[in-house]
C-alpha cells in the first residue's frame, strides 16, 4: 500500500470532485489521497514536468515536503497522470476525464490505483498514466529489491520489433543478464520503425521490449530534477515526457538531435545523481509475459478491453476478478440473459447476450456483444456497440459504434455517436468536424464543458431522467424570448431554443423534448429535432435582402434542416413593402455585380404589404422585410441565412454561399409566391382557413367566436394567438393572448379552443 497516491487531473473542479468524493475502501485503502490540478502550468507540460509540477503542488497540499517524505522517511509515492484531453476516447466528453470512465464496478482510475497498491515501493516513486491497467504475475518483493537499487527502473514487456510496434509504443533495447532487472543498451520513442531497427542492429543479439510509459525514481533522482528544471516550474511553462530524459541518457544517437535546452540538463542530472548515491542509473523490468496490459485511451481499446471481462480465458478470469464481476446466465426479472456482467440491471424484457450491463434500466431491450452503462432507456436494440450515460425515452438502434449522452447545463442534453475506430483516422475529421448526426464536434464540446462541474453535469443529467411521458401529454405552454437587431426586433415564440415548463422549476427547450419523446411530440420515432421557428418581426427599417439553402445544401454545412418560411403580416405602415423574388432575368455574376450598387434593391419584385397577406418564401428564393412590417414569420428550424445586400451597415455578406443556393428560374422571380386564404371549415363561432400549405409545414388560421373543437391528425401543432382572447382546453387548459404561444404534440388527439379571437397554427407535415 502506498503512503501517499497523488492524481494530477486538468482542472480545478476535478481536484474538488476527488476531495469530495471518496474513492472505493478497497482502493485507497489507509492511502493518502492527494489530488492536484495541471491547470496552473501554461499549455501541456508532458508527464515530465507535469511530474515535478504535481509532486511541487502535492507537497503544498499536504504541508510538507514530498521528496524528502521519500528520502529521509522511505514514504512510497504513486502519481497517477490523469491529465490531457482524452481526445481519442469520446466517453471522456460525458465526465471530462478519461480516468473517470467507469470500466464495470470501478473508474480506471480506481483500477490503476487498486493495481499498484501491492507494488508499493518505500523510498521510491512510481509514476504512471491513468488510462491503462495493469495485471500483474509478477513478485512484488523483486519489483521492489529491483528499484530500490537503482535510481530509475523502467518496465517493460518483451515484444518483436515490427512496423506496428515501432509505431505506438517507444522501444527499449535491453540485455537481461543480471539477476536484478535487465539493463537498457538503448531506448528509441521516434515511433519509427527505420530508426528502432537501426538502433536494434546496432545491438545485436539484444532483446527488445515495448516501453510501458512507467517509471519508480529514487527520492534523489526527484531531488535533482526540480532543481534542474527550476526555471521552467517557477515560470509554469515548457514540456518534455520522461522518456525523451531516459533517450538521452542512453542514446547517443539521440542525443545530437536533442534541443539543447534539454540535453544540457539530462547531462547534469546525470552526473550529480551518480555522485549524491552510487546505485545504477537506470535498469528496466520485464513485466511476465501473463501480465495483461489493458489500456482503455481509445474508443475501439475500451470496448475491445471490456469485451475480455468476458472471456472464458486466464485473462477474462483475472479481470472479473479483479473487478469484482460475475458472468450471468438465465432469467433476471423479465429479461433473458446469456454468459453477460449484469450489475444493478432492470430491463423488463428482451434479450441479452454476451454483454456488460452496468447500473441501467430498459422497458425493452435486444443487445449482443454490447456495453451498457450508467443509462436510463426505453426500448434498445444494440449489437457490438458502447451505450454510456444515456436517457432515452423513445427507441434507439446502435451497431457498430459508441452512443453517450453529455450534460451541460444551459444546453442540455448533447448525444454523441462516433463510429468504432474512427479516431484512427485524421483529427481534422473526427476531432474539429461534427460528426454525422451530431450538433456539435467534439472539440467543441470540450470546450463548452471547460469550467462545467460534475455536479452540475449530475444535477442536469437527474433532470432528464426524472421527467416522464404523461408530462408532455398535453398542450405545451411556450416561453418566448427577443433579440434586438440593428432593424427592430424578433420575438421567438416557439423553436428548438425556446423553453417550455412542463412542471414547477423543471424546463426543457423544445427540441430536448423532442428528443426524448419524439413519438409523443412529433409522431416519428424516427426524427429526433424540433422541425419549426415561429417569430414575430417587427422591421423599423428594412431587414437584409438574404436567401436560406436547400436541405440538401444545408446538410454539406452540417446542419439538419435548409429553411422554407413563410411571412403572415400582421401590421403594416402605408407605403411599407415587402422585397420578394427577382424582377428580371438575373443569373449569379449578375447578382454579384449588383449587390455594389446601392440601388440593389431595385433588382427585386417589391410589394405593398397589407395585413392578412401571406408570403410563401421557398429555400433559394430572395427575399427582405421592408421598413414599417409586422409579420409572423414561419419557418422549418434552420437559422442559416446568406446575407446578399445590408444597406452598408457593416455585417458580413455571404455571397459566395448565396449565388449557389439563389433561384434564377419562375420561383425564384417571385411569381405566384403570394398566396390566398382558402375557408376549410365554417359553423357556428369557428372559421379555419388555410392560408399556406409548402413543402414541409403549412398554416393555418382559426378566427374563434365561441367554442371549436380541433383534431390534430398526428400532427404537432404550433398555435400561436394573433388577435383576442382563447383558452386551449385538453388535458389542461392554456389561457392564450396576442403573441402567446402553445405546442399541441402530435400524441394529442383533440382539443377545444374557447374565446374570441384569431389563432394561427403551424403544423410541420414532413414527418
């Protein structure tokens, strides 16, 4: 057992996370756990000297000297590096941390603890990374008589040196006469197989290991380092890994190509250790060739590793065993389980075989060769694939790929899902590029999570949960909200932003809903995203002339919907007008001519505008809102405009998009674009008129006198009242007044409205 276990995490709020939040019993046991943050050093300082900086801030944090903890008392030290971005991993975008992932009963970061705790060393520290375990064959006695003589030992298991070895892992060259550890001939971390194998060559007949990326030093070695590197953690920047000091310590081929910076101090290190303590300077250990190295860094690694729990074999043994896991077989409540780790499950029906379900609950569920953890469920069927952190209320299908579910706190619930393996491929397309289906990237979602607690992350996550299907059972009351412009304002009544209250103190924006219970709200299992925006615009002067994209053209910029809207005026000055479609032949040079003349204007089809007009305004279509206008403005839920012309108020243009989404055919010249009223239904105290029906909504206009009833046909329905006084009545009862806006989701088949006055109704119809 270690005396002291320090955890060097990323941020601050980590650091409170482990102080607060004990670690397992049976993995600290009598340790003294000291995390510390990374956050202070100016950008990555590698796990060299991100090893002297957290032994630095774990001596503040316990009030006294940790190397001479380690010299003068025999302490033994485990540094665990958890620090870094994960980035190859995307269940570390649900906790922040890699280390935090949770591998069956324990975080990998439990595991690492809880592997070493045999190993402890006195007088030594160990050094280690955070992502991988270790299950070790191997004497603990041997381990320690080996370090304890010598002022660094690596370890290592043996390997042939190929091309894929030479490219992941850095290589230790080693002869293993001695009894005690093996000594290093040579070490290479170019991660180039040319190099390795000249460098082997060199060394004939020598054995070859992969280099663990673990190290135990001596309390001097430690001593010596943060004197050398003494500027550089006063001054909280630079970066060198551990492994380039053993390189240059053992490779003079190295050597030449080292930044001098660093040579000049491994040589210094090197001479005052021989002379402050005569042991060897640096041995490696072969790890038995039973040791299971299992590292969990990487998307396919982990769900390669947590498959072995599985495993028949010595190693899958081993692994239950030390996860404190059993294989189970036969009914368990409901569900059918074959040969899988089913731990705090409820799933009331289905199948599972050959899987790792963890703490998660399902009405239904069909997984083979599956993950399943930390996850609240509906209905899922699953093969080969990582369900991590997930609420889901409707169905889900996954294959072949890792679906998680992150928690922030003003956004909500952000799903991610990344193919098996694709962080092999380049960054660029899986890191900075959002990923087919979801909203953001990863890289993005790294950052939005920057400063975001883990409570605040639960607390979210409760919120999901918690709420339940009969919630969104009825009429949906809408909180609007309003952003100013240079040119009046827009009021949101109802779109994927906007927030409705479905109990006290519990919001969800309309396209969290949507998501969790897109059967109930839009009548499509399938579709998962609030289709419609509806705003109210009032244009003090002229909007900019802009044209939307198509969904095809829209979905290249990794969006879900392109944009058809329609305008409804509601008020309008004498003279204000409405720009819609060109007034002539015009083609995309044309247009990119025009927009410099500041008579560009004059280039479009302009209109009086009237109230009660309706403008259909299909994607591609060019269109402005003239000064003196007050519509309803209907749209499908895409907020991607191409601004052509801006009365030179100083925004950016976006005429290269523009010209190739712009309509230069009959539509786009605005013929036929005005549409009239068409009386669907009339009796007593109830006209409805419909007043647009485009591709993918339509709307309509219910003028109330007394009581109507209105069935939805399967259809959401957005009402938003124009003029008057009504209440909505279904399973309960929405007081409606000028702008006031409600969602009838599709699951609702009828319901009466009672008043006086005019409601217009949205109803998205592509679903």
């Amino acid at each position: 057992m270690f005396d002291y276990v320090v955890v060097v995490v990323s941020e601050d709020l980590e650091v409170e996370k482990l102080e607060l939040s004990s670690l397992r019993d049976d993995v600290l046991l009598n340790s003294i756990l000291v995390p510390v943050s990374e956050s202070a050093w100016n950008g990555a300082a590698g796990n060299g000297l991100g090893t002297l900086f957290a032994i630095e801030n774990a001596s503040d944090a316990i009030g006294k000297d940790l190397v001479e903890e380690v010299k003068q008392r025999g302490k033994s030290v485990l540094i665990v590096h958890t620090a870094g971005e994960g980035t190859r991993n995307v269940l570390a975008r649900t906790c922040k941390n890699k280390a935090f992932i949770e591998v069956a009963k324990l975080t990998i970061l439990e595991g690492v603890i809880k592997q070493f705790q045999d190993f402890a060393i006195p007088s030594r520290i160990l050094v280690t990374w955070g992502d991988q375990l270790l299950l070790f064959e191997d004497s603990a006695d041997e381990i320690r008589k080996c370090a304890q003589n010598t002022h660094v030992l690596l370890f290592g298991l043996n390997t042939k040196l190929t091309r894929e070895v030479a490219s992941k892992y850095g290589i230790q060259i080693v002869g293993c006469a001695e009894a005690e550890g093996c000594e290093l001939l040579d070490f290479d971390d170019s991660r180039n197989y040319e190099v390795a194998k000249r460098k082997l060559q060199k060394r004939g007949g020598s054995e070859v290991m992969v280099n663990m990326g673990m190290f135990a030093m001596s309390g001097v070695l430690a001593e010596r380092m943060l004197d050398a590197f003494s500027d550089n953690l006063r001054e909280r920047e630079g970066k060198f890994n551990s492994d380039e000091l053993w390189q240059l310590w053992i490779s003079h081929e190295h050597g030449a190509e080292a930044d001098y910076w660093l040579r000049e101090r491994a040589d210094r290190i090197k001479d005052e250790i021989v002379r402050a303590e005569p042991l060897a300077l640096i041995k490696s250990f072969p790890l038995s060739d039973k040791t299971a190295w299992l590292d969990f860094g990487t998307n396919e690694s982990y769900y390669e590793n947590v498959m072995k729990i599985l495993a028949e074999d010595d190693v899958g043994r081993r692994l239950r065993g030390f996860l404190g896991v059993d294989l189970s077989s036969g009914k368990k409540v409901g569900c059918d389980v074959l040969r899988s780790v089913y731990e705090q499950v409820e799933f009331e029906k289905g199948l599972v075989k050959n899987s790792v379900i963890l703490n998660s609950t399902a009405k239904h569920a069909e997984l083979e060769q599956a993950c399943v953890i930390n996850s609240k469920l509906n209905r899922i069927r699953g093969k080969k694939c990582v369900v991590y952190n997930v609420v889901d209320h409707a169905s889900i299908e996954v294959e072949d790929c890792f679906l998680v579910d992150v928690f922030h706190p003003s956004k909500g619930r952000i799903r991610l899902k990344m193919r098996i393996g694709e962080e092999k491929g380049a960054k660029e397309k899986w890191w900075y590029s959002r990923l087919p289906g979801n909203d953001f990237s990863l890289c993005e979602i790294a950052e939005m999570m920057s400063g975001v607690s883990e409570d605040e992350m639960e607390d979210t996550k409760r919120r999901f949960e918690g709420v339940v299907e009969t919630l969104v059972e009825r009429p949906l009351k809408i909180k609007p909200f309003v952003e100013n412009k240079p040119w009046g304002y827009e009021l949101w009544c109802a779109s994927p932003r906007n927030y409705c209250e479905i109990e006290t103190n519990r919001e969800f924006t309309l396209d969290e809903l949507t998501s969790l219970f897109p059967e109930q709200i839009l009548g499509n299992p399938l579709e998962n995203k609030f289709p419609l925006i509806v705003k109210i615009i009032k244009a003090d002067e002229n909007l900019s002339v802009q044209v939307h994209p198509d969904d095809g053209y829209a979905r290249k910029l990794g969006d879900v919907f392109g944009k058809e809207e329609a305008w409804h005026v509601l008020e309008s000055l004498k003279g204000a007008k409405i720009y819609l479609g060109f007034n002539d032949f015009m083609n995309a040079e044309s247009v990119k001519e025009a927009v410099k003349s500041e008579a560009f204007l004059s280039c479009l089809n302009a209109v009086d505008a009237h109230v009660g007009d309706i403008y259909h305004i299909p994607a591609g279509v060019i269109h402005a809102l003239g000064a003196g206008t007050k519509v309803y403005e209907i749209s499908t839920a895409s907020e991607r405009t191409f601004r052509i012309y801006d009365y030179g108020r100083g925004r950016e243009l976006h005429l290269e998009d523009a010209v190739k989404v712009l309509r230069f055919d009959e539509e786009g010249r605005g013929i036929d674009l005005k549409k009239e009223h068409l009386l669907l239904r009339k009796e007593s105290g109830f006209e409805e008129y419909m007043i647009l029906r485009g591709e993918q909504f339509e709307l309509r206009l219910f003028k109330v006198h007394d009581r109507v009833k209105v069935f939805t046909e399967g259809k959401p329905q957005v009402l938003t009242c124009a003029r008057g006084d009504v209440t909505l009545k279904s399973k309960s009862n929405a007081d409606l007044t000028p702008t006031d806006t409600v969602l009838v989701p599709a699951c609702i088949e009828k319901f009466e409205m009672v008043g006086e006055g005019e409601v217009l109704c949205a109803i998205f119809i592509k679903a």
